[in-house]
C-alpha cells in the first residue's frame, strides 16, 4: 500500500497573520503543502488535540494539557472607539480615562481578566464582530489585542493603546508527544532559525576529505648542445 504524501496543517486564530511563516516554509520545504485553517478562539486547542492540525497559532492563556506551547510575541492592547470620541484625540489612554464609558466584554474575549474597566454593558455580545458593531452605533467602547482592532477596521471607527491593562500573547502550539520532522521545521521557521540549523533534521554524514594533488611541474626546457668552434 501506497503511504499517503506528507502535508502540515496549520490552524490559526482571527487577527493572527501566519503569512511571512508560510512563504519561508514554502521556500524551505517545497515538497511539502502547508494548509492553512482558520479556528475560532474556542476551539483551536482541540483542533490539535483531535489531529485536525499539526500545530495552531493561539492567543494564551488557554488549556495547555497535552499541548507544547512557545510563546512568539506579545500584542499591544488598545480601546476601538468612534472617530468624534475625545479618546481618538489622545496618542494613548489609561483605565481610568474610561472609569466613565460604557465597555463592552464579547464573550469571545481573549483578555485574561473578569471584566474591562469602565461600566459593564447591560449584555455582553456573543463575538468581538458584534462588539464592533455595537461600537460603530455608539453603544460603547472595545479593548481588544491590536490585530483585531486591525482585522475589524471601519472607517467610522479607530483604535488608540490603552496602558496597564492585560496583554494578548500570541503561542505555536502543538502535540506534546507529536514533535516530528516537519513540525520541528515549522518550529525553527517561526524562530528565526537559519537554513543551516540542524535541529529537527538528521546531521549531514561527514564527507571524506579530498587529498591534495601536488601541483604539476613543469617540465624543463632542454638547452642544445654548444657548437664546437673549428
């Protein structure tokens, strides 16, 4: 029976862009397809757990059991309000600034806290889109991660950071007792690594040394004979 061909799936949450990983894993490994997945915050851990993907792109914290997880980067958090609020006026804002402003806590969250400063809405909105929404008719203000501020923009709408409030982290995460090949090449992508590195791939046998041929001589000329004089 045929083995089927290798592939490497990967999952990534909304305002996460894998895009320059992808182009590095397609220069580095050709013959291999990388697909791409998109999950909701919800269920990208169990998309691994239950071998839909290789690896996801997740926000952390979230459930770790069973999972590797290597933070990447840590996002700026910021408050999406109406272009005319006083906030779009300030470079940035503090919790205080919004002790007054009604602040809108999607239930798709990816902020580790309870609840966002401000006065809570009468009803928290099913997903961080609805919560755009609600923001856009001026029913309140959104503190998110920065790319989904940026995955969600709207004319009417803009974004300034918001100061000693939670942050987003964004991790790889991936099987705890599925580390292959093609995953530690995924890893050393997203790292940085160089082409060069050897880990996750079997070391180049060391080639003989070849031996020095002497350089040739050359030849010398022969001189003629000196005529005898008469």
């Amino acid at each position: 029976m045929t083995s089927p061909a290798p592939s490497f799936t990967l999952a990534y949450v909304p305002g996460v862009q894998p895009g320059k990983w992808v182009r590095k894993w397609e220069e580095r490994v050709p013959t291999v397809p990388l697909s791409l997945v998109g999950v909701t915050p919800a269920d990208a851990a169990d998309l691994v757990r239950e071998r839909a993907a290789d690896a996801v792109l997740l926000r952390l914290p979230t459930d770790r059991t069973g999972l590797h997880a290597i933070p990447l980067y840590t996002e700026t958090t910021v408050v999406v309000v109406p272009k005319d609020h006083f906030v779009a006026a300030a470079d940035e804002v503090t919790p205080d600034d919004l002790a007054d402003e009604i602040l809108l806590h999607p239930l798709d969250d990816t902020l580790d806290w309870e609840r966002p400063p401000g006065r809570p809405a009468v009803e928290r909105p099913a997903t961080t889109a609805d919560a755009i929404e609600l923001v856009a008719a001026g029913v309140g203000l959104l503190v998110v991660p920065q790319s989904l501020a940026r995955l969600h923009h709207r004319k009417d709408l803009t974004y300034r950071p918001v100061t000693d409030t939670p942050q987003s982290r964004v991790a790889l995460s991936w099987l705890e007792d599925e580390t292959t090949d093609l995953m530690e090449q995924f890893i050393g992508i997203v790292r940085g690594r160089t082409v060069n590195s050897t880990r996750g791939r079997p070391p180049t046998p060391p080639q003989p040394k070849k031996r020095k041929q002497p350089p040739a001589r050359k030849p010398v000329p022969r001189r003629g004979r000196p005529r005898r004089r008469s």
